[in-house]
C-alpha cells in the first residue's frame, strides 16, 4: 500500500503539511493545525494518486511517483514535497 511520511509546502505561502498513513488511512496536520484525511490509490504505472479533505471542506489532489508529490488545492495552488 502506498504510504509514509509526508512532507509538503504550498509554493507560494510556504504553508507546510505533513503526516503519516498508509493507503486509506492518512492523516496530515497543516501549520494552522487543520487536519487533512485522506487516500491513496496506486495506479498500474508505479504512480499513486492523493486524494485529501480538511474539515472546512477543503482539497489537496494530485500524484507522486517514486521521489515527488505534487498536489493542486481548491484554489489551484501547488504543493510539493515527497514521501519517507
């Protein structure tokens, strides 16, 4: 299952995530304590699909592949950062 520990900053605020799960059952937590639960589903290519939800309702979807994630928010801001 994909999973680890996670490790993202939006690109422009600096705004970091990070968290630790494994395929259904991730849980991140953002520098203003929000929390983000969330999925991941691996496609047949070695790439794994994130798909995450705060509280308030808000996104984070995107992909990794072995070294990168790169994730969009609701507002289209880009998070990047990479899996442990």
């Amino acid at each position: 299952m994909p999973g680890g520990f996670f490790h993202l900053e939006e690109e422009k605020t600096r705004t970091r995530v990070d968290g630790y799960g494994f395929g259904d059952n991730i849980k991140l937590k953002d520098d203003y304590g929000n929390v983000w639960q969330g999925r991941a589903e691996r496609m047949e290519n070695a790439t794994v699909i994130y798909r995450f939800r705060d509280g308030k309702g808000r996104t984070l979807t995107g992909v990794s592949d072995s070294t990168a994630v790169t994730l969009l928010d609701e507002k289209g801001c880009t998070w990047k950062g990479f899996i442990d």
